[in-house]
C-alpha cells in the first residue's frame, strides 16, 4: 500500500469520526521511496564533510527521506500540516521532537526502493508544570530489498503556549565528566539547510521573528534530530568506527542559534557510550546512549 497525502476536507472527517486522541493509536500510513544520493551529497555538505558522500546512508540519515508533502494550502500557521490526519488533532500550540529509540539492522543505500510504515503506538495526556502536555510516540519500520533496515520510536510533545509570568525553570545540568568534548556553532544557515533537506517548515527553525513573537523562544531552535544525528556521528567516530547498532535519546532544554554549544561523550564499555548535548551555560540539552 503506498500511503497518499489526505486533503484538508479527508482530514477533517477523519477528526469528526473519532472523538478521543486515544482513538488515533493504531493509526498508520505507508510511504515508499528510492534512497536518493543528493540528498547524500547534500547531508555531506552540511555536516562539513572533507571527502565525497558515501552511497550509505550515514546514521541519522534516514531522517532526509519519507517527507509529507502536503500541499502549501493544507499547512498550519506553524508550518506544520494541520493536524487530525495521521496524528491525532492536539489542541495545543507548541510540537515538539522529545526524543527516541532506534534500532540498526543493516544499512539504506542509495538506489534502494524502501518502505517506511509508521504506526501510532501510544497518546497520553498529562499535566506538567506550564500546563497541559499530550505525548504522541509513533513507531516506524524501515524495510528494504533485504529485510528491515531501521526501527524507530519517535516521540512527540505537544505544549501550552508558555507563560510569560510564569517563574523560569532552573535546568537540569550536564554532566562535566566527559571524555570527548567538541563545540558546535548553530547559524541560521545551518538550521536552513537542515530543514531544506529534511523537507521540514517548522517556523522555530527558519523564522526569527515567529518564533520570538509567536512562541516566545529568545532565537531559532536548533533541530532535535539534527542535535541527535552529530551525537550518532560523534560516538562513531569515538568508538573507532565501529558499527551503530541502537541509539537513544531524550530532549531536555531547546537550543537556540544565539550561541555555541557543546556535544559532549564518554565511553562505558567497549560497545557502548553515553552522549550528550551542553548549552552554553552548562545546561543538559540531549541525552543519549549509544551501543555497538
């Protein structure tokens, strides 16, 4: 089954025929795709690459392809398609990537006809500190000519509109113990290119002004799963080159392009390591654990 992109009008009876978010898990679609080496070539480009891409698709990758293409009229102001079609239709305005789970089983490469099936595993609705909070985790299976490539659990968090008078959080602090230490500077067209090849029109990504206005953030927020691919790449490298075999991690505080900062590493055992992301003034961005 190849999965083809709802109108607005088959969205919005989709919503009125279920009445509880609990109601969309379950809910899947189908996308296939060729694994195509410009968007390779392009991934190399930005992540400032000395040799030519490689026909493989490198760790994080996976993340350029199988895109909604939805139409320019069916997007929500946030860049976002509206929601109530595959994912269930949450009422609140932020949507955030908060971390997940894969699984590596053998490698994408270009020329590959894959299958990505997604799959709403779990809805659940909870209130945190600033408000009411709706967690989505959508599960994914990556299958190519030679069985499955890719398992992944994504998940998702939907937010409140922050409060203004609300005291600031004092974050949770990274670790200082790391092994490996390397500096990032985000600039807006890092993060450009990022969602230029990962098809993505989310507005705290590309536009300042949106984002300061309408979502309160002090600058563009750097990509979670941009933030969790140079993680993957900085544990490969540290780990000799060794074969990624699972990957998780969590999302704890946004990073902004207003100034660097730090992904940080530190080996556990000789498969395995714990990685992490630094804001700039010490504050724990990304967690994660990587086992080879």
């Amino acid at each position: 089954m190849l999965y083809v992109p709802m109108t607005t009008e088959q969205s919005v009876k989709m919503t009125k025929s279920k009445k509880n978010l609990t109601d969309w898990i379950g809910s899947q679609e189908i996308r296939n795709e060729t694994i195509h080496q410009q968007a390779l070539d392009g991934f190399a480009a930005m992540m400032d690459d000395k040799e030519a891409a490689s026909a493989v698709v490198p760790a994080g990758g996976h993340w350029m392809y199988f895109q909604s293409t939805d139409a320019q009229s069916n997007l929500a102001v946030d860049g976002h398609s509206y929601k109530g079609g595959f994912l269930p239709p949450v009422d609140l305005p932020r949507r955030m990537w908060a971390g997940g789970r894969l699984a590596f089983d053998r490698p994408l490469i270009a020329g590959d006809e894959v299958q990505k099936s997604s799959t709403v595993k779990s809805v659940a609705e909870k209130e945190g500190r600033t408000g009411k909070l709706v967690f989505v985790t959508v599960a994914h299976e990556l299958t190519g000519p030679n069985g499955r490539c890719i398992h992944e659990e994504h998940d998702i968090v939907y937010r409140d509109a922050a409060d203004v008078n609300a005291p600031a959080k004092k974050p949770e602090m990274a670790p200082t113990n790391a092994d490996w230490v390397e500096t990032i500077t985000p600039d807006p067209v890092l993060l450009f290119r990022y969602s230029a090849l990962t098809f993505n029109g989310h507005r705290i990504h590309y536009d300042r002004d949106y984002v300061k206005n309408e979502e309160g953030y002090p600058g563009l927020i750097v990509h979670g799963p941009l933030i969790g691919t140079l993680l993957m790449k900085l544990a490969i490298e540290k780990m000799s080159g060794k074969s990624l075999k699972k990957f998780s991690f969590r999302n704890f505080n946004p990073v902004f392009d207003t100034a660097p900062f730090q992904i940080c590493g530190k080996q556990m055992d000789e498969n395995a390591c714990e990685v992490w992301a630094a804001g700039p003034d010490g504050e724990l961005a990304v967690s994660g654990t990587a086992q080879f």
